[in-house]
C-alpha cells in the first residue's frame, strides 16, 4: 500500500510516517515510480506506535518495543527494559506537571497581587 493509504488506515498522517520510517521504526519499498509502498502488517505496527506515543513515550522510547510491534503491543507480557522505560518517562511527566503547576501558582499569585481579588484562580 502507498504512503496515503496506510495513513488513512491509521489515523496518522504521511509526514509522521516518513518521520516513523526515518527513526526506524517501520520500513517500506520503493515502487519502480518512486513512491513508497508498505507492506499490509504496517497498518498494526503504525497502530501500536501511535498507541505508544500517545500513552507518553517518544520515538526513541518506543524503539524498545520494536519486537513486539508487530502483534498486540497493549496484551503482550510487558519486558523488564519496557517497564523501566515506561517508569522513567511517567518521572519526567511527573516532573514537568509539578514544575509547570509551580509557574501556573506563582502566575496565579502575582495576577492576585496586580488585581487585587478581582482575579479568580483557574483551575
């Protein structure tokens, strides 16, 4: 299948799956005219990719589960090196939401000063 048909069968967008291919983690073949062509199973490892980014990890992150790609990544026994990837990156989110609700407080504070109590805290 060409690059346009594998992103409609996914949700993902043909830039991402250059972006995908460039990092490795799906491959395709060139057809005679240049254009890519992937073979059928990509449609569940772009699936499962799409499913790891959008539970936190990155690219990068993601490589570690390059074996299981291919199957599903979401009932498949989890591996040691995964978890401790998955651990790590929830430290860093958890790191930047604490460090990000210290800016929103200390925003919060001096928009209160500025304005006396005219302003109420979003929350």
């Amino acid at each position: 299948m060409r690059i346009g048909e594998l992103a409609k069968a996914t949700g993902a967008t043909a830039r991402a799956l250059r972006h995908y291919e460039q990092a490795g983690l799906i491959a395709s073949e060139r057809a005679p005219n240049g254009y890519r062509v992937y073979d059928e199973r990509a449609v569940v490892r772009v699936r499962n990719i799409r499913h790891l980014l959008v539970a936190g990890l990155t690219l990068d992150d993601v490589r570690v589960f390059l074996p299981c790609l291919d199957g599903d990544v979401t009932t498949a026994p989890p591996s040691d090196k995964g978890i401790r990837v998955a651990a790590e990156r929830l430290a860093v989110l958890t790191e930047r939401i604490a460090a990000q609700t210290a800016v929103r407080d200390r925003l919060q504070a001096a928009l209160r000063q500025a304005t006396g109590d005219r302003h109420r805290p979003v929350t």
